[in-house]
C-alpha cells in the first residue's frame, strides 16, 4: 500500500472469527498494515496473545472490544479502543452481556428446532475452538448442514433481526456501554453507521449527537460497507460535533471470506491517522 494504513475493526475466534489473535496480526503485518485493532465482541481475552505477538513483530495492537447495544432501529454497535480489562466496573458489565450471550445459544437452538433444523451445542462448541459461540457459527453450520446456499441467505431467512429464528442479545443500554468503556479508560466509538438504517443525514446527525451527549469520542467512517458518499457523510458528521473519525473492515477470516484484512472488499483504506487521532483524544481525556 502506498500510504500508511490501519485496520481498528477486527475479530479472532475468540468471538466469531476464525484466526487466532496471533496469527490475525501476523497476517496484519504481511498485508502491511501499521497497526490493527483487535475488537472481539463481548470479549477481551484474546488482547494478551495479539499484544504479545505484536510487540514481537514490532506492530502497534490497539487494545478493543465490541458491544453489541439496544437501538430502537437498525442494529447498534460500540466499539471501545484504549480499554483496560481489568477495571470493575468494565469486568462487570463484561459478565452481563456473556451471561446474556450464553442464554441466548439454546433459546437460538430451539428456535430452529422448531423450524426443523438442527443444530446442536456440541456441534457448535466444535467449531468455536474455544471462543464464544455467535450468529456466525449457527450461519455456517446452516451452510454445511445444507439449511441455506451461504452466509447471506443464513442470516436473511434465519438469524438477521426478524428472521424467523432471530433471538435478540443485546441487553446494554448505548450509555451503559460507553460508560463501561470509559470505566477502562477507552474510547467509545459507533460502529458500521449504516446499519442503524437511518433514512436521511439529518436522522443519522440526530443519533449521533445523542450518543455524544452520552459521551461518544468517535464514529467509524471508513467501513467495508460504506459507500464513498456516505463516507464522505460519516467524515462531515465527525467534524460538526469534533469527534474522532476511525475505520476498519469488520475482518472476521473464513466467517466472512469476501471482507479482506484491512482491505474490506478490496477498495478499503484506513488511513493511519485515525490511531494518530485515537490518541491524541485519549491523551487529552486521560492524560498521558
């Protein structure tokens, strides 16, 4: 790549990826980015193996997290960067929402089991390898057990919010999370705005500058998913309410084959400014 480029939007399989932290930022490295984000949802324990292999490759590994939070439209996501996992009140919302998660894998089983298809929990601890088990993993087990034709047409007919066997998760509040994330000393930055489905700009400005009035530090522009005119949008919003711009592709390895590290679906650049401006803000917040 010919500038210095990022990727703050990342999973292993210690959520709903596929790669181990390790090798996910050994392959940040060969893809040559600058730096990378490790953001599992509802999950910190993979941040210790990516730091560590990080360090011996000489790259820079955010520290993150992904939760995912109740919308009233759309889905909802925050991100936390700069997060230390072992401030209470941080570890303790972390329980909530992996209580909250593990409730829902048997409600989700029994859901399809209703609709004739089954799934077991065996079936899905076998393909986790010891993360926490996600939609992704029911998707590709629909897919092999030849439920559905691929990953799109799982989440569409079965596992997306009112499909037919869609059990909801999300059970914090947009403020409970930034304020969990603030907690750890990090930095609460919304994820993927498309998917909350705002209709128009001004609905999108209206959301946005609900959650800085709850303390939003940043708003990811730069996503696999977003068109240039609606990055362009994101980039225009972050500047009227002076919010850091991030972005990331949302990398989760074989569970999304089409989405590349730090590529997306191969026109995404991150520039390396937003860690620049990551930062900045953390240091201005937190002091050095």
């Amino acid at each position: 790549m010919s500038v210095l480029s990022c990727d703050l939007h990342t999973h292993s399989n210690c959520s709903d990826g596929s790669d181990p932290p390790g090798i996910l930022v050994k392959k940040a490295a060969d893809a040559g980015l600058h730096a990378i984000a490790l953001t599992d949802h509802d999950t910190v324990s993979g941040l210790a193996e990516a730091g560590a292999e990080a360090r011996v490759l000489g790259m820079e590994c955010v520290p993150g997290i992904e939760f995912g939070v109740r919308a009233s439209k759309g889905n909802m996501h925050i991100l936390g960067y700069f997060v230390d996992p072992s401030d209470g009140l941080f570890s303790a919302t972390l329980k909530r929402v992996q209580a909250a998660r593990a409730e829902r894998t048997p409600r989700l089983i029994k859901r399809l089991s209703d609709l004739g298809i089954s799934i077991t929990a065996d079936e899905l601890e076998s393909i986790t390898t010891g993360g926490q088990v996600g939609r992704p993993h029911f998707a590709r087990l629909l897919v092999e057990k030849g439920y559905v034709k691929d990953f799109g047409q799982a989440f569409s007919k079965y596992l997306a919010r009112g499909a037919k066997a869609y059990v909801p998760k999300s059970i914090l509040s947009p403020d409970e999370a930034i304020q969990a994330i603030h907690s750890a000393c990090g930095l609460a930055v919304l994820a993927h705005p498309f998917s909350l489905q705002c209709t128009s700009r001004r609905e999108l400005e209206a959301v946005v500058q609900g959650l800085c009035q709850q303390g939003l530090d940043g708003m990811e522009c730069w996503y696999s998913e977003h068109s240039p005119s609606f990055t362009r949008q994101c980039l225009d919003i972050t500047g009227k309410f002076n919010i850091v711009a991030t972005g990331g592709s949302d990398y989760h390895g074989a569970a999304k084959p089409y989405i590349k590290l730090g590529r997306g679906k191969g026109n995404l650049i991150v520039p390396y400014e937003c860690v620049e401006a990551l930062r900045a803000r953390h240091k201005e917040k937190y002091g050095a």
